[in-house]
C-alpha cells in the first residue's frame, strides 16, 4: 500500500523550471501524505482527566514534591553525603504529606458523594 502510494504521487513531471526548495516542498508533502496514510497522528489533547479529589492544595504539594525530587536527584551528582541525607529526607517529608492530603481529600469526597446520596431520594 505504502509503494502505491508513492508511485501514485510521484507520478506527475517534476517542472523542468522548478527550484531546489520546491521540489523539498514538494517531496516533503509527498512523505507526508504517505505517511498520514499508513499511520495515524497523535492527538493533540494528550492531557489526562482531571481527578474528582483534586485541589489546589494537592497541585501545590504536588509541585513541591517534585522539586525536592529534583534537588536530591540533582544533589547526589555533588557526592556530598550530609546534603544527599538532608535532601533525601526533605523528598520523603514532601511526598508523606502529598499521600497524606491525597487521602484526606478522597475521604473528604467520599463523604460528600454520601451527603448527596442520603439527601436525594
């Protein structure tokens, strides 16, 4: 399918008067279309669904968690073992209380989601 294709869209002439830049055009939107034949493109939305337990609270944690990841990750390069354990625990107090409001927030919406049935007949 690939080669007929190709054949297919190279078939025409190449104008005898045409540039250098315009026959790479003209190349490049002939792989192009192949391609886009035999395999589709990504889509452009790859972002994920947001979560029914997220706030702000946790997207802050969150980003701090990572950048004390970052800092030990980075750190360890410096081999200096008293900023390597210091750093290590500052990544194990950030993550301990990203996972403790995690919790805190599910529960909180689980409750909630009780509240609403109990209420509504």
């Amino acid at each position: 399918m690939f080669l007929a294709v190709l054949e297919i869209k190279c078939w025409p002439l190449i104008p005898a008067n045409s540039t250098a830049s315009e026959d790479a055009k003209r190349l490049d939107q002939i792989l192009r279309d192949v391609c886009d034949l035999g395999a589709s493109r990504l889509s452009k939305n790859l972002a994920r669904r947001p979560v029914y337990w997220w706030n702000d609270t946790i997207h802050q944690l969150r980003k701090e968690c990572i950048k004390c990841k970052r800092r030990y990750t980075r750190g360890r390069r410096r081999n200096d073992p008293e900023v390597d354990r210091t750093n290590k625990e500052l990544v194990k107090t950030a993550k301990t209380k990203l996972k403790l409001e995690i919790k805190k927030a599910k529960e909180q919406a689980w409750q909630s989601l009780i509240e609403i049935i109990e209420h509504d007949p």
